[in-house]
C-alpha cells in the first residue's frame, strides 16, 4: 500500500486532541448530602464502571473518525511496490503515432482515428487545470509546449497522417525541458501499434519519476505488398538503346500472391505489364526491358495495387536520357589516331581531343570518362583536378608511356607504384570475363584466340590493401589492365601506350571491348529517386556554370508548390538543403530562372512497409528486460478504449470506504451517546 498525498499524514497528531480532552477531565463535581448511603454507594460503584467503559469506547470511535478521515485525505492506494506507478504532478505527454503504418484496420476502425479518439476522450476528461504535452512524428522536437485542456484536444485534431518515420525513444527523448530535475515526475501516454522496425522500448528513458502508460493499437491483418526499389542495369540510359530496369517487390504478408500485376509507366504512358508471383514473406527481382526513344529527362512510375497500405504501392523516378557518352581524351600532341577511330565511328560517344599543355579543368564535369594517353608529364595540379574528379564519380583510363608519368597519380590514390619498364616481348594471357567491362562482350575465351602482343609495358605493383582489381593479364604474371574505386568515381590503368612501339594492343579486337566497355560504364548519373524526410541534403554535378546571384529553385512537376533551398556551390557541384521542405511524394525540377537544371523524384520511406508490431505480452518482456520502473500496458483486446481511458482518469476508489468508515464510527458515537444509558 502507498498513498497518494502522503503529506497529509501528518493529519494523525490530530487523534491526540481527544485523548488530552478524555484524560483530563475539567468537569467540577458539586457533593450531595443523603442520610443514608448505603444502598447508594453499590450503585454509584457499578455507574462508574459503567461510564468510564462508555468513556473509553467513545474515546476510541471519535479518534477513529478522525484517523479514516486523515487516511481518506491521504488516499491510500494498495498495490504491490512491484506495481506501484508515479504520480504525475505535473503536465502529461500524450505521444500519437501518425505514421503511414497506423493506416491499417483494426477491430474497430483505422488505427489512426481509434487513437485520436482515445487521446481526446481522455483530455476532456480530465482537470480543467490540467496540462498536456502533444507529440506526434512531425512536431515531436523542442517547440513543444505545455498546452491547457482545450488547447491540447484541438492540437489533437490537427493531427494528420505523415511520411516522417521516427523511431519511439527518438521521440520520447525530444524536448526534454533543461529546467527538469530527478524530481520532477512525469507520465507518458504512448498510442502506437509498436510497429518492430520503430518501437525500439529498449531505447526509452528507464527513468523511475517516469510512468508510460502503453495504449498497443493491433491491427487485424499484416498483409501487405511493396514496391521496394529498382535500378537500372546500365549506368547510363542512349537512345535505341535497350536497357533492362531491374524492380523489386517484397511481399510482408503471411500469405502466397500469384499474378500480382506490376505496371511500368514512363512519361505517363504504360510501356509494359507483368504478372508476378511472390511466396510469402520473400522478395523477387523482375526485369522490364525499356528502349528510350529520345534524349532527355524521363519521369518512371512503377506501381501495384494493394490494400489498405497504399503508400508503398508505387515508387517515382526520374532517369536523364543522354544523347551520347562524353569523353575528354588529352594527349602530349592533342590528338590520338588510335582513340578516333574507335570512338569516331560509333554515334554512341562524343569524342573530345586536349593537348596536354591547355586542359581547361572547368570542364572537367561535362565529361563522362577522361583519357590521359601516354602524356609526358601528370602535374601535381593535373592529378588533384582527376582526384577530386573521380571523387564526384568521374571515371579517369591512365594509359601508361616510357618515362612513368602516372606514378604520382598513382601514388596520391595510393594505388600502388611502377616497379620498372619492361621491354620483353609477352602477350595477353588472362581476361577476367565475369567483370561488368565485359559481360555483355565476351562470352568466352577461345584457346588459339589471337590476343594481344605486348612489346613494352610498365610493371605495376599493387598492395592487397590497395583494393586495386585486375581485370586483363600478361604471360608473366603483370597487369596489362587494373581498376580501383576512388570515390564514386573509378580509375583504370593501362601498363601499355596504344603506339605500334608497345605492341598491336590499339589494332587487335580486344581493344574495342576494353575501351568501349570502360566508356559504357562510365560516368554517374544522379540518383534514380530520393527518400522523403531521410534526404534532406542533396549533391548534384554541374555540367554548367551557374550564377551566383540567382539561386536554385525546387518546384514540384505539375504543382504550384516551389521554394527556394539553402545552396551551396563547391568543387563543381551544388549542394542543397531541404531543411523538410519536401514532404509528399512525386517528381520535382531544380529551376533557374525558366531553365531545368535537373529533374529528381521523391518516394515515401520503407520503414513502415513491414508491418510486423510487437504483442503486449512482448512489450512487457522488453521493458522488464530494459529495468522500466514504471508502466503499464492496455491491452484493449477485452474492453472498449472509453471505458480504460476512464478508469486510469479516475483516481483510487478507496479513499470513499474510510470516509463511510468514519461516518459509522461517528453514527455509532451518537447511538451510544443516545442509548448508551
């Protein structure tokens, strides 16, 4: 047992007044004379006995009185330690998860409403001095404050679905007030459906001032299927050329699909359908073939039909056709023989030629792929230029020559470092067919198939640690061709220059895959998509110079909404803030003036999508195991939600049994007053 207002405890030094006031007794008594006494003095003996018992008894009920008054002011409560919660002396907070997953049907209604519902049957309900804090996934930060009654009931009724996904002690631990101290307690009404991938419990503050109360919203099915992701299996998308779109979808459910129609839309035209069968509880990728048509910037849509979750059913992107494939090939004399007739014959590639004395860097970024051929000296500049490049996602080929100009390339992205210039005559003994360079190129090897003569070639070393790649092979066991990532950009390296005096590399038919494999694969195009509420800064290559003094600005396709985000312009690209500015789904343009400058496309989060939630007998588990003092999970299963919503309004009932205690003990000191004669 505990009490609720134990300071009027102290209420108890009152039961001393009637013991002073029976102990001392101030009535004087006045001597009558009889002549005879005998008979008297009997029973004046047995009155004595006879009042000093009444005395004693109502003695006894008048500190009874007050004792079942000072513990009905106190309001003792019996409950075990084990259960005993804290009292909340101060406001409540009210937390109702607003995330797409509280969509879902329970037994009566949407989960969201239910909770709505709930939290406002207990605001109205309580004090009009009462005080409330509410929070939900959007405004859950410290801007929060302390609302009064009708205050809180019409935040309540603001509430709306949203795509932000918080996860539970994110945002419990948000706002806490700097004025709080250890002794402030608190209680925390939690109305979620405790969906796994967000109710982390083992994260919440195991605070003993702190009383959560866990109000679990079960759904009555978990069925549901997602358009997960997708991707394109090239890196870049060319006019008549087929590309293949890779798209996954998950099924959450406990129950097999057959024949789910899966519709791939481009530019608001339907390109194809595909039936699909999916177990449960499996994903699948499935492939679509697309052939653009014309260059330039084309809005997807992939989509599904499924209910009651909906906003995992179809997922945007944006993909950037391009004319052709961009490449910067710098060479000591400015012109290469051997790189123009491969590239010039073939529209797909756009061929430019440097000479090694007047490299515009600014123009680094409008190039897919830049080809350093055999040059006869790689400054320090140069090489921080093609770092910062590659960095960006840029795609450099180091074709080496006589005089090792690459070794401080290769040294600043420690790739590894030239050993010596080998002159023995080998050949091409190796090609690792199963790389991206050339699976759509080579199928197999033939054992007489005449590959390449190398007469001269630089001797590369590579460390394990160096994460460097060998692609193509000699005789004696050195790289002819390697590859390392730096950044999101990559670097290849040629040890043999393309002249008849390093071999017949540039005239045998390997060369074709080789080179027009790595300016395939080149380049990085933008994100296919973005996540709403996760990406909030954003980086994009600029293949123009922009103005300073006009900024960049996001308006969304076919809308009238636009603003204007925190931009930044360093090494080449821009960089955005959203700051949440963008909080729906679908396509949006980077703007300026009346110019596109990029086309982008955003998705709400998967998070939600698993719609697995943990069962109350898990949540107690969990807070048990996390050492949560204080709480208590309504289970709802049984009862309407008015009806514990009312009961955890209402406070201990036992305070009213000492009140008629005490009207008892005072109606049996009257009767015995009365009657007691």
């Amino acid at each position: 047992m505990y009490f609720q207002h134990p300071e009027f405890l102290f209420g108890l030094f009152a039961l001393l007044i009637p013991l002073v006031i029976h102990l001392f007794n101030f009535r004087r008594h006045k001597k009558v004379y009889f002549s005879q006494v005998k008979l008297l003095k009997q029973i004046t003996i047995e009155t004595r006995k006879q009042r000093n018992l009444l005395h004693i008894i109502v003695l006894l009920l008048r500190m009874l009185v007050l004792l079942f008054l000072v513990l009905a002011i106190a309001k003792p409560v019996f409950e075990s330690p084990e259960t005993q919660e804290v009292t909340s002396s101060g406001e409540k907070t009210i937390y109702i998860d607003n995330s797409f997953s509280m969509m879902s049907e329970g037994s009566q209604g949407r989960l969201f409403n239910n909770a709505i519902g709930d939290a406002l049957v207990l605001v109205n309900g309580s004090p009009q001095d009462a005080r409330f804090i509410v929070k939900d996934n959007d405004q859950y930060g410290l801007f929060n404050k302390a609302l009064s009654r009708d205050e809180a009931a019409d935040k309540l009724g603001e509430i709306q679905i949203t795509p932000i996904v918080r996860s539970l002690s994110e945002v419990l631990l948000s706002g806490t007030k700097p004025e709080a101290t250890n002794t402030d307690s608190r209680q925390m009404l939690i109305f979620s459906d405790f969906q796994k991938n967000t109710a982390d419990l083992q994260n919440i503050p195991a605070d003993s001032n702190i009383n959560y109360l866990f109000f679990p919203l079960q759904t009555i099915r978990y069925n549901n299927l997602v358009v997960d992701s997708l991707w394109f299996a090239e890196p870049m998308l060319i006019p008549g050329r087929k590309s293949t779109c890779l798209i996954r979808l998950k099924n959450n459910a406990s129950t097999d699909y057959e024949k789910i129609p899966v519709v791939f839309i481009i530019n608001g035209q339907q390109k194809a359908v595909a039936g699909v069968d999916l177990k449960a509880h499996t994903s699948t990728n499935i492939s679509i073939s697309y052939t653009p048509e014309s260059a330039g910037w084309k809005y997807g849509e992939v989509k599904i039909e499924d209910y009651p979750i909906t906003f995992d059913d179809q997922l945007f992107f944006a993909v950037k056709v391009v004319p052709h494939i961009n490449i910067l090939a710098i060479s000591n004399n400015g012109s290469s023989p051997a790189l123009r007739q491969l590239f010039g014959s073939d529209s797909l590639f756009l061929l430019h030629q440097e000479s090694a004395q007047h490299i515009n860097y600014n123009r680094f970024n409008q190039y897919n792929l830049i080809i350093l051929n055999s040059l006869n000296e790689i400054t320090s500049g140069l090489s921080t230029q093609l770092v910062q490049y590659m960095e960006q996602g840029g795609h450099v080929v180091v074709i080496s020559g006589s005089n090792l100009s690459e070794a401080g390339l290769l040294q600043q992205t420690q790739s590894g470092r030239i050993a010596v210039i080998d002159t023995s005559k080998t050949r091409v003994s190796g090609i690792k067919i199963t790389s991206p360079l050339f699976k759509n190129s080579i199928g197999r090897i033939p054992k007489n198939a005449d590959l390449p003569i190398v007469l001269q070639h630089s001797r590369y070393i590579f460390t394990v640690q160096s994460g460097v790649e060998s692609l193509v092979s000699l005789l004696n066991g050195d790289d002819l061709l390697a590859r390392k990532n730096i950044g999101k950009g990559q670097l290849y390296m040629l040890s043999s220059g393309l002249d008849r005096s390093y071999g017949n590399l540039s005239s045998n038919l390997l060369f074709v895959p080789i080179m027009a494999g790595i300016a395939s694969l080149s380049g990085s195009p933008e994100p296919l998509f973005y996540t709403v509420g996760q990406d909030e800064q954003l980086n994009f290559k600029l293949s123009t110079r922009l103005q300073e003094d006009k900024p960049i600005t996001i308006v969304k396709k076919d809308a009238e909404e636009s603003f204007i985000p925190e931009q930044l312009i360093q090494q080449g690209q821009l960089q955005l803030s959203l700051f949440g500015n963008i909080n729906t789904s679908g396509y949006y343009h980077l703007m300026l003036n009346d110019s596109l400058v990029a086309a982008m496309s955003f998705n709400y989060s998967r998070n939600e999508s698993d719609l697995r939630s943990y069962h109350p007998d898990e949540i107690d588990s969990i807070c048990k195991a996390s050492g949560i003092p204080h709480y208590r999970i309504v289970d709802l299963a049984d009862t309407s939600y008015t009806e514990v919503i009312n009961a955890l309004q209402k406070d201990s009932p036992i305070w009213k049994l000492f009140i008629i205690f005490a009207l008892l003990a005072l109606l049996a000191e009257g009767l015995l007053l009365r009657f007691g004669k």
